[in-house]
C-alpha cells in the first residue's frame, strides 16, 4: 500500500474567497496563480456558470510544505462544534506567561483580522495553554 504524500484540509463556508483569504494572513499563505490564460481568479470565475461563480477557493503555504487547504461552499450554516479543526502553533515551546504572552499577542492581531476570541485554556498537569478562537464564519480554532 502507497503512503499518503499530500493532505489537503477542506471547509465548508458560506463564503469561500473570504474565508481562504483570513487564512492567507493567519498563516502566511498565498493564492495560487489563476488558470492560464486568466489575468485573475475573478476573470476565471466569470466564465463559469452562474451556481459555480464562487464556490470554491484554495490557497497555499508558499514553502509547499504545509497542506493546501480548499474552501467550499455549501448551502448550510454551521451549527455545531467541528470535529476537526487547525490548531495554529503559536506558542511551541513556550511555557507559563510567555506562552500565554504569545497566544494573546497573536489573538489580537487574528481579532484585527475578523476572528474572534472564545476562551483561554490554562495550562494543566497535562496540557500547556491554549486560546481557543473562531475564523470569520465561526470555525473553531486553537492558538497553541
């Protein structure tokens, strides 16, 4: 059996080209080219049909080692927790209020960016803290 090279991590949104480009800036990653041929996505996009003009977006980690990530949109809100989410690592290696000092400090700048903050995770005898966030449609996130 072949290993699995590639991971892509997909969300279903309302919004696609909204929610990839937070994403862009959470993680500093791009927007590929458009299609050959196109001068941007938008002049790619006005040539599908009506039901397909945005309903997808993608972006990626310029450095081609983090996941793809694949934005799609679907006729439901959200409406409970995910059973998945990115945990974006902030704070690794850090511990007690340095850490703490990074997640707040990263917290502000994703708030500037439309997330919001749900609740702060003290460390434990097991875990270190982390800041548990939603992007702009409310999708679950930790700061770590």
């Amino acid at each position: 059996m072949a290993s699995v090279k590639q991971v892509q991590v997909t969300f279903d949104c309302a919004e696609p080209e909204r929610v990839a480009r937070f994403w862009c800036e959470v993680l500093g990653y791009v927007v590929p080219p458009p299609p050959e041929g196109f001068a941007t996505w938008g002049d790619y996009d006005r040539t599908l049909p009506a039901e397909r003009q945005g309903a997808s977006f993608a972006c990626g980690d310029p450095s081609g080692v983090g996941p793809r990530l694949y934005f799609q949109r679907v006729p439901e809100g959200k409406v409970v927790k995910n059973r998945v989410h990115l945990d974006v690592r902030v704070g690794t290696g850090l511990v007690g209020a340095e850490r703490v000092a990074a997640l707040e400090a990263e917290c502000a700048r994703l708030v500037a960016l439309g997330a919001a903050r749900v609740r702060l995770l003290v460390a434990d005898e097991f875990n270190e803290s982390c800041l548990v966030m939603q992007d702009v449609e409310g999708n679950e996130f930790c700061l770590d």
